[in-house]
C-alpha cells in the first residue's frame, strides 16, 4: 500500500518540474484567459517534436486545440492555441458523434463501427507530430486488423496507441480561424487512409440581430466534406446567408430538417477500408452484416439548431 504524499513531497515534485521545463523548451499555457478574438495565439518557439509530443499528452484535455508549425529544420516548431472549447463546440461534436454512431444499430460494448473524440494520430508527413481531431471514425479490430497484425504490405498507418487509424475526421471551429482549419482538414486527407473529413465553421453570432420567433441569434455557418478523389463538397447552412444583411427578405436554404441538399452523405464502407497492394481496381470495401444502413448521414439543419440553442441571448 503507497503512502500519502507529504509536503516534503509535493515541494520536491514542483522542483522537479520546474528543473524539466528548465532543461526542455516546453510550450507555455497562458498564465490569464483566453479569449476566442485572441486566437491564433503563440505559446511555444523551436519546440521540438518530442517536447511538443510530451506537452500534448499533459495538456491535450486543457479545454485548448494546439497547433504545431513545422519550422524549416524539420525538427523543431511553432505552437499555437488554435481553439477552444465553449458549449456550441461541444454541443456540435456530440451531435456529430451521435449521427455517426446510427449505423451501429444500437450496439455500444464491441460496435462494429468506433466513433471517438480526440484520439491522437500522427500528422501525415509531420515527421512525428502527433495531433489530434475533434471527432473521429474507425474500424473495431474485428473486421480491420492492427496495423502491427496486418497481412498488407507496407503495413497500414495506425494511430498513436498502434490501434487502426480512423477513417473519418471531424474537426469543429468556432473561434479558430477560418484558415487553419482548411490547413488541418488538408493535412489529414495527406494521409490515403482517412477517407473523409468533415470540416465545420460556426463564425460569431450577430449580437443585433435576432430570430423573430426564437429570439435566437442570427449566424452564419459554413460545411465542406473532404473525400479521396472527389471535389469538395461545400454547405453554407446557417440561419443566415453569408454574406447577407437581410434573412426575412433573403432567407436561408437550411430551414428545414430532413432537405437532401443540406445533408451530409459518406458512404459506411469508407470506415472499413483495407485494401490490398496493389490495389485492385474498383476495389470497394464490404460492411459487415451487424452494419445497418449504406451512408452516413449528417442532417446539417439540426448543426444549425444546436449550435444556435447553445449560445443564446
């Protein structure tokens, strides 16, 4: 049975922490808080990757998204907090958590078909980087083998804790920029294994502008669908156009659930992709019987509503 710790304790650990951040160039959280109008905002200098590796797997639940920018060396980088967490980005990655989870048909021990939160993959061509998205999919073991038992040659990627690497990536902005999430969406599908992203922007409500029935917030939002080999899809489904001054004169396209024109579609069998190499030509993945249904599908009218119910007057 372990002791308590004393003070005597406690004293020496901080000690100990102070001489390693001393001897290692860590990154730095903000000592005050941090607004979203803040952002991006630089906490680290010549990081290098194994130090921004350690930071991430003590700070990565901080309630901050961090990014790590490469500097030309190859082996040390900038670090920035690129977001945070607020009730409508929670709200949003629960509801796209809960939408990706249909197929599964109910089951919660051993489901066919995972659905994480930010799970830490290594950046493609990130020399080691490791990051991680806001939600993402992969496939349980049972129907795709760990890279380390994989019978494809090269081996197949994996993520961090050697498990398959995830499929589908979600990443949710709020108050990141609207140019490094088009940054990190494309540096997943670097990777041939991540068959989809999905890319959400909520920008700032318009304080003086108000539903007439809800009293909610006036806001524009914006949706892109990254896949292998095919053009972005692109969604401006906000209760306001963008770029609009006058949602009652102009209104919206995504008023509605249930419109096909504002739903999000990713076939289920991009989660199971594990080709052969080469890969033969039309090669399609199956789903497994357990699987129900054929696609994904994101209605993005009810993004809109939660986003919208989250932040309110």
């Amino acid at each position: 049975m372990s002791r308590a710790r004393t003070s005597g304790d406690i004293w020496w650990a901080r000690i100990f922490d102070r001489l390693d951040e001393f001897l290692h160039n860590y990154p730095k959280l903000p000592k005050n808080s941090v607004t979203e109008s803040s952002l991006p905002l630089h906490i680290g200098s010549k990081v290098t990757i194994n130090n921004y590796n350690t930071f991430l797997h003590n700070y990565g639940s901080s309630g901050y998204k961090f990014q790590f920018q490469l500097n030309i060396d190859n082996t040390t980088g900038e670090v920035y907090i690129i977001g945070m967490a607020s009730h409508v980005h929670e709200r949003i990655i629960t509801l796209l958590q809960d939408y990706l989870k249909v197929p599964n048909n109910g089951v919660f021990i051993n489901p066919p078909i995972l659905v994480d939160g930010q799970v830490l993959h290594y950046v493609p061509r990130g020399n080691g980087v490791e990051a991680a998205p806001d939600a993402c999919v992969s496939p349980d073991v049972a129907f795709v083998p760990k890279p380390a038992t994989s019978t494809v040659i090269p081996r197949p990627p994996g993520n961090t804790c050697g498990n398959p690497h995830a499929r589908i990536m979600c990443e949710v902005a709020v108050g990141q920029n609207v140019g490094v999430l088009r940054q990190k969406c494309l540096s997943w599908m670097r990777e041939p294994y991540v068959r989809a992203v999905i890319s959400i922007k909520i920008l700032e409500p318009k304080l003086n502008m108000q539903e007439p029935t809800t009293g909610y917030y006036y806001r524009t939002m914006t949706a892109k669908l990254y896949r292998q080999g095919m053009l972005v899809q692109r969604w401006d489904f906000g209760n306001i156009k963008k770029h609009s001054r006058d949602p009652l004169n102009d209104p919206p396209g995504c008023n509605a659930p249930n419109l096909a024109a504002y739903q999000i579609t990713i076939p289920i069998s991009e989660v199971f992709w594990d080709p052969p190499f080469p890969i033969p030509p039309g090669y399609t993945p199956a789903i497994p019987l357990n699987v129900v249904g054929i696609n994904f599908v994101i209605d993005l009218y009810r993004i809109q509503r939660v986003a919208l119910q989250a932040q309110t007057p």
